[in-house]
C-alpha cells in the first residue's frame, strides 16, 4: 500500500458506513495520476471482531479489493483482511511493514 485516503462517514451511523462520493471520486483521480489503483477499503468495528458483518458483504463492491477491518472492541485492536466474492468472505495474511 502507498497510500491512505481517509473519508469521513457519510451514514453517519455505528452499523453502516458509506464513502462520500466526492471523496472517492478524488482519492481514484489522484491515484490515477500517480499510476496506482485502489486496492481496497479499510474500516472498524467498534464492539464486534474484526470480521465481515452481513452489512459489509452486501455493500463489497469490488470482488478484486481487499477489505481489511479493526476490531475495536479489545483493549488491543485487531486488524484481518478478507476478500469477499460473491457473498463469500476468505480470510487473507496480513503481514506489516515496519
């Protein structure tokens, strides 16, 4: 990953989390310029694990990203990445970086 885009939540709600549609449109622009592609999307769940709910696998909308979640529900947070294809959820490695 070479870059983070950061969107505010435009549901507004603990349960569904939607990406302002402006600030999609600039992060796929400016990653577009830079030569690069979206991968994926990245989001928390604050009093669940780190594990697609039913909201998350309805709204997947590209069977190619990688859908990595931060369960905040722990004293440590956790962080898994799935892919999610044809409402089939596979876990994938997450390996960090230092």
């Amino acid at each position: 990953m070479l870059r983070f885009y950061p969107c505010v939540n435009e549901a507004q709600s603990s349960k569904l989390y939607t990406v302002p549609g402006k600030a999609f449109l600039q992060a796929d622009r400016d990653a577009e310029a830079n030569g690069w592609q979206i991968l994926g999307v990245m989001h928390s769940h604050t009093h669940t694990d780190a594990y697609p709910s039913p909201t998350d696998v309805a709204q997947a909308p590209d069977p190619d990203w990688h859908y990595v979640i931060v369960s905040l529900r722990d004293d440590l947070p956790s962080l898994r990445s799935y892919r999610i294809v044809d409402g089939e959820i596979t876990e994938e490695q997450v390996t960090l970086a230092p």
